[in-house]
C-alpha cells in the first residue's frame, strides 16, 4: 500500500495550480495577438477548465489546529456566540462606560424642591430663667439649681416669699408680679434650735477652765463640768437635764445635750415666737414674727433656726420670652433684667441710655419706647424657627401664640393658621423688593402638639434638599437611588466590582483546585487520601452561615471598605477550590498512565514539570469550561451577600448593594426603574456566561452533539 507525505503532497498540489495560472494567463495574452487560433486549438470553448480531483486524493484533506477547530465549532454555536457578545458588551460598559460618564458613582446630586418641612417650633415656657441683677452677690449652687421647684412650691401654696438655709447661706425668694420673682442672698444668726435629738451645747477647756458656748450661756454648767471632767465622770445633770461629754483635742471635752423643745442660743424669745417656730417647724417653711423674717434648716433629729439679715438681690427669674417687634433687633444686656424689675413697680426702666415703659397685660408685658411707639413684648411663649434662630417676624409669632392658646381653651391638639411668611424663589432664597423688605406670600400652616407644652408648626418651603429617587430624566437616564447618587453610574462601577470579583473568586478556585487536585491524582497514595478528605471537609462547610459570621465580625471591627471586598474574594474563593480540585483530579488519574507520561518518566523530568506542563494543560479545556460556568453564580453568590449587608458596603457600589437599596415592599413597588435595570444585568451576565461555557464544553468535546 503506498504511503503519502501530506506535506509534500501539498506543496505539489500548490505547484500545479500555480503553473495552470500561469498557462491560462499566457493563452489569453495569444489569443489577444492572433486572435486566438493557438488557444483556441486547446481550448475551443474558452472555458480554462482543469483536470477533476478525485474523491481520494489527498488533496482534498484540509489540516486545521486544534485552537482553529475548537474555535470555528464555537463559533458555529449561535448561544455561545450571543453570550460571548453580551459579555464583551458588559465589560465595555463597566470598564470603559465609567471613562466617559460625566458622573461618578458617590457624587450626590441636590435640588430645589417645595416641601411640607417643619417651620417653626413653639413652646409654651414653663420653666424660670434667671438674669443677673447684681453679678457680685454671691448665691448658693444648690438655691440655684432648686429656683423652679421652690417657686412651683410657692405657687401651689399661694406664697409671696420664701426664705431658706442653703448649703453655704442663706436665700430668700420673693413674687414680684405673674411669672416674676427675685432670688436674693441673706446673712443668718442662729438664735434657737429645736426638735429632737442631740444638740451641742459648747466646748470647756480645762486649761482656761471655760465653756466655749455654741448656744446661750447656761447658769452654773462652768462649775459642774470642771468637777465631772475632775471626777473623770461622762456625764452630769444639772436643773434636770442631762449633759454629756466628751474628750476631744489638747484637754478639751465637747459638751452635748438632750434636746427637748426649744433650746435658744442667745436671748429667750416669747412664746408668740414659740407658737409661729412650732407651725412652720411642720414644713421647714419660714416666717415672719415681730418685723423680721426667720429660716429653718434640718440637721439630723434638731431643727435650726435663723434670723435672716441683710437681703442682696442676686437674680430675677421669669416665665417670659422677649419678642422685639423688629426681626432681629439686639438688646442691651441688662434690658431684660431692667424691664422685668420695673414690671411691677414704677414702669419705667432705661437700658442703654434709652428709656422705656413696661406695662402688664393678659399674659404678657407690652414695652415701648420713649415715642410710645411699640419695642419689645414678653409673653409665655417662645416661638422660633425650626432650628432656632430668632429670625420670624413679630407678627406670625403673636398669631400662632393666639392660635396655641384658641387650641389649648378648645382642648384640641392640631390646628390651621393662614398667614404671610417670606416668598421664595426657585432656588430657595427670599424675595425681596426694591426697598429691601421682604415680599411676603401667604401660606397654610399647620399646628401641630408634639409633646405637652410643644407644638410643630408645619408650612410649604423651597429647600435646598438631596435629590433622591428622582426619575429617569436626560440629566439622570436612569434616575437616582436613595443617596442622590446618579443610578447609570453606579450601575457601571457596579458591575466592575461585581465582574472583578466573579473573575478573582474563580482564579482563587482554580489555583488552589489546580494545584491541590493536580498533587492528588500524580501521587494517589496517602497523598491523595489526605487531599480528598480536605475536598470532603471544605464541600460540608455551610458557606452561608460561614459568611454571615464573617460579615458580623467585619460590621464589629468597622472594617475599611476595599479591605472587606478583598477579605470576601478571598473568602468565596477558599471556600469553592474543591470542586475544582476533584475534576482535575479525575482528569489527571486518566491520563497519568498514558504513553506520553511513561515518555516523561524516561526522560528524566522533573515531577513538577510532568504535573503542570504536560498533565495540568491537557486538564485546561476541562477547567475553562468550569470556569467560565462558575462565574455566573460566584456573581450571584456577591449579589446575595451584598443584598442581605454582608458584603460589600456603602458607598462602594456592587448589583447586590444597588437592590439592596430599594429592599422593602413599598420601594420596590415605587421605584422600579432602580431594581428592574440591575436586575436585567445580573440575570444577562449569569446567563451569557452560562452560554459561553456550554459552548465551550460543545467545542473542545464535539461528541456531546452526537
């Protein structure tokens, strides 16, 4: 049987066709000068016909490597096709879209938009405030601290005054008017103690052998202490009553007694005295008798009793707010102080050089100025904007004070007010006229009770505000998330961190799959055995739980956001090797006992060599297919993590995040064109990666069509 070199045999066949060109052309250039008898002769129809190749000649074999014939098969598949151009599609938008998009995935876009905000915010004042009279009248912390109770304690029992000890002196608060008061300090002198208990009587040294009184002398006590403290007695009783002493420093005993009714420290008082000390003794409240005023204090059992002294007025307090009728007008600092002290006296007050009058009206005080002209009102309520600036006109302050006051005598919690505030413009900022004035729009307000004593006063303004969830316009194609951030943008950088991770994920996977399964099936043995039951292990890890865990761990630490993309790649990607590790495996344990490996064996190469340069390539179909495969659901596996917050966080955007963003009933009904778009790429990537890799296993395994 004759045996033919293929090579050879082409080049000859090339030859030929050559040389028949040739004779054509030559013929035609004859038949061109002679017309044509000379190849007419050969050829009378002109036709150029050639000799036929029969059906078994070698000629007829067309040689394709196998790259070519792997791809022209590909190519033949129409889904692989498709798949491979929506993959090339996806990569261009990703990656090369972001480099001419006028946005970038975390700016935030604003506008300006007329919402129902909240205006103003009214309460009604039911705590003092306390304004300097004199600074250098030094008043008790605790007096301080204890103003509004005590005052409440005086309107309950409808007193005008009130004194009281202190920790370091006496106080005495006294009404000046409604919602008016002055805390002032007071200079004290014991003069009884009463009650019951223990009462130090005084201190007796024996040097001097004299009694250091801390009440009033008492006849005879000298002489029958220096006789106990001879006779090393504890105690004595003199006119029935019992002493006790006690050692204390450099030869001096402290002197105490029973206490039992009143014990004076000065001069005896009358009973008159007596009676008034026995009924204010109930409540420690003080009392007047005989012209001057006395305090009580408790110490322990024993009541003591101060004459209050001279009065220094420390503070005035009052339940009023200060209104000037012109927006933003300033105030001296004492014309507070000034005004609520002539409140209830002359009417009159001056406060940086100006003069005034103060005159009381239905809760309220009216003030004008020297012109009679209207300046300033205090009144019970404190109405400021929102945020509390002091910036409302006068009027629309009285008016929602009255409306609060028709709500509170009505019993009712909510109410609407019509009136003129401030006109705005497009873009948020108050309209003024010529003369500079504000140009004033009337607006419904509504009056709201937030807490007792607090209203929310609601109204329609211009803000400048985050533009979220804005709808699909040509400055947003594709409308904006919660975050005001540009959708088209994220969907962009999305997709490059969610392609980058199913692409990094899956090399980790086919690494360590390559080289743990590559080691298994050379060596087999214990080798093998051990490597198959770490397979084993790894394919019963729960890789959800595992990752639940892992992103709690992450949310603890407050772990930077690329460092916990690059901890979740590297996490997917250890979890998934085994499946990779088993199919080459297989593989290898197939081919290892083949001629070309007893070839590398004789030859002498290195076992590393033999395993990824003669073994691991003839695995490579095998491992593109699996690859390309596994890439679909390791993006599937990102956007579930990145949907439940355990994956990639915000503000870096993946597909999983930009769903997670609209995760609740009610957003995912409104805001459709967020979802819908994202979840279209998602479902196209899987899929055409999924047709990429059936066509792949169709052209390196042309069989499966069979």
């Amino acid at each position: 049987m004759a045996t033919y070199d293929l090579n050879e045999v082409l080049k000859k066949r090339e030859a030929e066709k050559n040389a028949a060109a040739n004779a054509k052309n030559q013929a035609n250039a004859g038949w061109d000068k002679v017309n044509g008898f000379a190849a007419a002769a050969e050829d009378p129809q002109h036709t150029g016909a050639q000799e036929p190749i029969a059906l078994d000649d070698v000629s007829r074999v067309k040689v394709l490597s196998p790259g070519r014939q792997v791809f022209k098969r590909f190519v033949r598949n129409r889904l692989a096709v498709t798949g491979s151009v929506i993959l090339i599609v996806m990569f261009l938008f990703s990656f090369i879209g972001p480099l001419f998009y006028a946005y970038g995935q975390k700016q935030i876009f604003y506008k300006f938009d007329k919402q129902n905000v909240n205006y103003a915010l009214a309460k009604q004042n039911t705590a003092f405030n306390g304004y300097d009279i004199d600074p250098e009248v030094a008043l008790d912390r605790t007096v301080v601290n204890a103003v509004n109770s005590n005052i409440k304690k005086m309107i309950a029992a409808e007193q005008d005054h009130m004194v009281g000890v202190g920790e370091t002196g006496g106080y005495a608060l006294r009404k000046l008017g409604d919602g008016i008061y002055v805390l002032s300090s007071a200079e004290l002198k014991q003069v009884a103690v009463t009650g019951s208990g223990s009462i130090m009587i005084g201190t007796y040294s024996q040097v001097g052998k004299k009694i250091e009184y801390a009440v009033a002398p008492i006849e005879g006590l000298e002489e029958a202490v220096a006789k106990a403290v001879a006779a090393k007695q504890e105690s004595l009783t003199l006119n029935g009553v019992t002493y006790t002493l006690k050692r204390g420093k450099a030869k001096s005993y402290e002197i105490s007694s029973e206490l039992s009714g009143i014990q004076y420290t000065g001069e005896a008082l009358d009973a008159g005295f007596e009676s008034a000390l026995s009924a204010a003794a109930a409540d420690l409240s003080g009392f007047e008798y005989g012209g001057k005023s006395y305090a009580l204090s408790k110490d322990g059992q024993a009541i003591d009793v101060y004459e209050i002294g001279e009065i220094r007025d420390g503070k005035v307090y009052s339940l009023y707010t200060l209104d000037t009728i012109e927006v933003g007008q300033k105030v001296a600092d004492d014309f507070r102080t000034n005004a609520l002290l002539a409140a209830y006296d002359t009417g009159e007050f001056e406060s940086d050089g100006q003069k005034y009058k103060i005159t009381p009206a239905e809760g309220a005080l009216i003030v004008t100025d020297a012109s009679g002209e209207e300046f300033a009102e205090f009144n019970s309520f404190s109405v400021r904007r929102y945020s509390g600036e002091d910036t409302m006109e006068y009027s629309l302050k009285k008016a929602v004070s009255e409306k609060i006051e028709e709500m509170l005598a009505a019993g009712q919690k909510s109410g609407t007010l019509v009136h003129e505030i401030p006109q705005q413009a497009e873009d948020g900022s108050y309209m003024k006229d010529e003369s500079g004035k504000y140009i004033m729009n009337e607006t419904e307000l509504r009056i709201t009770q937030r807490l007792e004593g607090e209203y929310v006063i609601n109204a329609d303004q211009i803000n400048y505000v985050i533009d979220t969830f804005a709808s699909p316009s040509s400055k947003h194609v594709l409308g904006t998330d919660g975050d005001g951030f540009d959708m088209l943008a994220r969907i962009m950088y999305g997709g490059r961190v969610s392609l980058m991770v199913g692409f990094v994920v899956v090399f980790i996977e086919t690494f360590l799959g390559v080289i743990m399964g590559g080691m298994a099936g050379y060596f087999g043995g214990w080798v093998d055995n051990l490597i198959m039951r770490m397979v084993d292990i790894f394919y019963c890890l729960p890789s959800m739980p595992i990752m639940i865990i892992l992103g709690a761990m992450m949310d603890a630490i407050r772990l930077d956001t690329y460092k916990r993309l690059m901890v979740m790649m590297a996490v997917l990607g250890v979890l998934g090797w085994a499946g990779v590790a088993r199919l080459v495996r297989g593989q290898i344990l197939s081919l290892r006992e083949q001629e070309f490996m007893v070839a590398t064996e004789a030859t002498g190469i290195r076992i590393k060599d033999r395993i990824f340069k003669h073994l691991v390539p003839n695995v490579m179909p095998q491992l593109i297919v699996t690859a390309t495969m596994g890439l679909g659901g390791v993006i599937l596996t990102e956007s579930t993590l990145s949907f439940l917050g355990l994956g990639v966080k915000h503000p870096l955007a993946t597909w999983g995040t930009i769903i997670n963003s609209v995760s609740s009933a009610s957003a995912i009904k409104h805001y459709a064109f967020i979802w819908i778009p994202v979840g279209m790429l998602i479902c196209l990537t899987v899929i055409a990666f999924n047709f990429v890799g059936d066509g792949l296993r169709d052209a390196y395994d042309p069989k499966a069509k069979r």
